[in-house]
C-alpha cells in the first residue's frame, strides 16, 4: 500500500502513531443508529479492502475510537445549535400518541412490553427552526405543560420562574 496517497490529521503523537479522522463514520453512526462496534467492523472492512492495512495493523478501528469521534461529533452540533440567546418570537409545537416497545420486569424475567406515549415536536418562529422534543409522563395538560416549561428553563429559553423549583421537583 501506498502511504503517500492517503492525508492524515495531524496530532500531536510521534510520527510512527499514523491517525486517519473518522469523523465521517461517526457522523454516519449518528445518522443511522447503527452501534459503534459495528460502525468500527466496517471501517476496518473499507481500509483493508482500500489496501491501507500495514502489517503490524495499525489502522484497524476501535469501538472506542468511534465512540471518541462520536462525542467530538457531538460537541461540536451542540455548540453549532446552542439555544442560549435565541431570538423566538413564538413556540408551536405538535404531538402524536405513538406505541413505544419497553422492557417490563416480573420476578426474575424481563418482558418486552407496549406503552401509549405522548411525543411532542417543539419549533420556533419565524423560521421553522426545530428546538427539541419531550415526552410528558402522560397526555393530561398539566404534564403536557410541566414538561414544555421543564424543557425551556432547561435550555434557557426562558429564566427561572417563581414556581419552577416546585415543578422540578414534581417532574423529576
């Protein structure tokens, strides 16, 4: 294989460590939901069919290192899309009631089980620009309400109110 052809990033590592980005794959990880572990099977699989395998393996890709891109991946969107300061003039938001598949315990066996929960999409305007979601502990207006301030104070859309200690006390 040709080590000339292919760029790698620099770090601050000796030059015998050789390093290769694999921000693309973690972006594709997110992406998908596929795990890491198999994110990891598959970059190895593309370098060894590219002919970029040496012969004491260091470039094979680790669960761990996709995980690491993944959370520098995530660090970065998180600061790109900080909702700290935002202008909004108004917040929409739309929900469904959708079956969601979880794991019910009796005794000593576990069993998959359905539940009905509510799932809400909150949007700023103007501008369309998606601020999150929440899932309320039940669909009763109270909740539904709990969670949406819950979720602003959150995110600091809005400043702490008078009665927000109470309700993060209740909704926790």
């Amino acid at each position: 294989s040709d080590w000339n052809e292919v760029e790698f990033e620099r770090t601050s590592t000796p030059d015998t460590y050789k390093r290769i980005s694999l921000s693309h794959s973690a972006s594709a990880a997110f992406r998908t939901g596929v795990s890491e572990k198999d994110v990891a099977s598959i970059a190895s699989a593309v370098l060894q069919d590219a002919r970029l395998f040496t012969e004491d393996k260091n470039l094979v890709v680790a669960k761990s290192k996709i995980r690491r891109e993944k959370k520098k991946l995530g660090k970065k969107i998180q600061e790109k899309e900080n909702l700290d300061g935002l202008k909004i003039k108004s917040i929409f938001f739309d929900g469904r009631r959708d079956k969601t598949l979880f794991i019910g315990e009796t005794k000593d066996k576990q069993h998959r089980r359905q539940k009905d929960e509510d799932h809400i999409t909150l949007l700023s305007e103007p501008g369309s620009q998606y601020l999150g979601h929440l899932t309320p502990r039940s669909g009763h207006d109270e909740e539904i309400t709990a969670s949406l301030l819950f979720f602003l104070v959150r995110t600091k859309l809005i400043q702490k109110c008078r009665s927000f200690d109470k309700l993060c006390n209740y909704y926790r």
